[in-house]
C-alpha cells in the first residue's frame, strides 16, 4: 500500500515543488523559503484544484486552472533543470546566472505552449467509403474539456467548425470534464449548422453524467449511448467510455452490422480497434490521448496506447485517433496541437 504513495510523493515532491525552490534559491542567493512560502508550494496546487471539486463557481474554476497551468510551468523547469544538475556536477556553473537562464527558459517555452493551445488546426482525411453515394464531409472534435477550458472557447470551436460546412459533426467524448458546467455555458452547441452527434468519454463519467446528457440534448445535440444511428447511407455506431478493455466487443455483440452501410464506430480511447474490425467497421474515431499534450509525456502515453494519434489500418477499418481540440489539466501544448479533424468520405 505505501508504494503508490511513495510515487506519487516523489512525483509530487521532485517535479512539481524541487524546481520551483531550486530555480528561486538560484536566482536568489541569499533566498531561505519560510513555513508559508512551503506551504504555497506543497499545498497551494493541490488546494487550487480540490477548491473548485467541492466549491465548483467561476472563481475556484480560474484558481484551478491558474494552479493547474502553474503545474505545467513547474515540469517544464524540470525538464531544463535536470540536464543542468548534472553539468553543474561536472563542471561547477554559475548559480546565479543559471537561475536566471533556467527561469527565462521555462517561461518563454511556457508562455509559447499557452499560446499553442488557442491555435486551431484544421486536418483533412479522405477516406475512401465506396457505400456512399455522395461526397460527405465530417468534423469530428474530441477533448474539448469545457471546465479546464472555458465556454469562450468552445464558442471559438464552434464559429470555427461551422465555417468548415460540415455534414455532420461529431464529439468523440470529453466535450465535459468539471461540475455542474451550465447549459448557458453550453448553449454555443445549438449554433452548429450540422447534425451533431456525441459520445462520452471518462471525463463525463467521472461527473454528473446523466445532466450532461440531457443538456446536450436539450441543445440539439444527439446523445449516442451504445446504440445505432443510420444516416443515409451510413451506419453510425456510438459507444460509452469504459475502463475495461473489452467494452468495444461487448456493445457490438448487441448491433447488428447493416449490409450495403459505411460503418463508422465512435469510441472515446483507442481500444477495441480489432473488436469493431472484426464487426465490420470500416471507420472508427477515437480520441484521448491527447498526443501526450505536453512533450515527452507523449512517450508515456504511448506505452498505454501504441496506436495514439492520427492513421491506422487494421484489415479494412481505418482508424483515426485526434490529438484532441482542448486541453485537460495545464492551458498548455508542447510537441502537439489542438486539432478540428475533417474527415471526407469520398
């Protein structure tokens, strides 16, 4: 039992609270953090986000996410600050001048993934689906994570897929991650010019689910829980988010695969991929991992997920897995961008 425990201490301790001490007693020579600038350190992240779980209104919502991005700022000093650690054994560097330079460094590439995260990338698939009997273009956006992100923001996705003339629009889960997040907030959605489709993903789950659900509908968005949707000559298959790894083949059992269809699955993680191959998708969207979001996270990510962003083929299904369109956790994007995937049914 104290192993997790032990990680997550060192995690916390050594990524999140060493480089700011380290980078201000380098900085500052004659710098002797006391019992309260310790305890804005430890505790102060920690308390940000836990403020707006048990308090969830606009301003625990900004100190959540004002803490969480200084999180983000804290790994990456730590990313500049151990190759210098170990120069400094070797070759006794200046402290005070590699405060500063470690210090510049960390906000500059900082401030430059804050930036990243409010660019929107358009990327175009064309997928070949001979089953259908005219050109179909489909948006598809993922990981939007109202709550870490503000409803501007989707308003700012919104505008941006409408302009894409879309013939559907689907959300492949994580639209949602915080509490009580109003139909107000929402209510952008009901400007989308194309039918809108949406799964969830674990994000919903670990929320009020069910009042999510319904003021989704409630603003014209189509909720797909494990079930079938035809629309025109495609099958459109949505699945519920699930922990476990069978969860694809479980719900497709239950559907049966319509002749002469194009067969789109949409699942929030890249699981399952095989599963819905062998049922006879010819198309499943995914989304998730969000490309590790911040650089080298991704080569973490993809420990647990081999397949984790863009293309893939499995038989005659081709998978597509978006790097997501906001972010979760840290307003920042190091090494991935925040995608609106269009994808062209030709």
């Amino acid at each position: 039992m104290l192993v997790p425990y032990i990680v997550v201490g060192t995690f916390y301790f050594g990524v999140l609270m060493y480089p700011v001490l380290r980078i201000l007693g380098l900085t500052i020579p004659e710098f002797q953090p006391g019992t309260a600038t310790l305890l804005v350190v430890l505790v102060g992240p920690l308390a940000g986000r836990l403020a707006y779980e048990w308090w969830p209104n606009a301003i625990t919502r900004a100190l959540s996410a004002f803490t969480l991005t200084w999180l983000g700022f804290s790994f990456i000093a730590f990313m500049f600050l151990m190759p210098w650690e170990l120069a400094n054994l070797i070759f006794d560097l200046p402290q005070e001048a590699s405060g500063w330079s470690l210090l510049a460094a960390t906000a500059a590439v900082g401030v430059y993934g804050f930036i990243n995260t409010q660019l929107l990338t358009i990327r175009t698939i064309e997928v070949n689906a001979p089953q259908v009997q005219r050109n179909t273009n489909i948006v598809q956006i993922s990981d939007v994570h109202v709550g870490s992100r503000s409803g501007r923001f989707l308003a700012r996705v919104v505008k941006r897929v409408n302009q894409l003339s879309a013939d559907y629009v689907f959300i492949t889960g994580d639209l949602i991650d915080g509490r009580n997040i109003s139909e107000q907030e929402l209510s952008v959605l009901a400007n989308l010019t194309a039918p809108t489709y949406f799964i969830i993903g674990n994000h919903e789950r670990y929320v009020d689910l069910e009042a999510i659900c319904t003021r989704l509908r409630n603003l014209g968005v189509c909720v797909l829980r494990n079930e079938s949707h035809t629309l025109g000559d495609i099958q459109l298959v949505g699945i519920d988010d699930a922990e476990t790894r069978t969860q694809v083949s479980a719900v497709l059992t239950t559907i049966e695969p319509l002749p002469d269809k194009f067969r789109i699955v949409l699942y929030h993680r890249p699981d399952g991929v095989r599963d819905a191959a062998a049922w006879g998708a010819h198309l499943m969207l995914c989304g998730h991992t969000h490309y590790g979001q911040i650089f080298p996270v991704n080569y973490l990510v993809k420990r647990f997920f081999p397949q984790f962003r863009g293309t893939y083929h499995e038989e005659d299904l081709l998978l597509y897995i978006s790097p997501g369109t906001g972010t979760w956790g840290p307003v920042l994007r190091l090494g991935s961008r925040s995608e609106i995937s269009m994808i062209r049914l030709l």
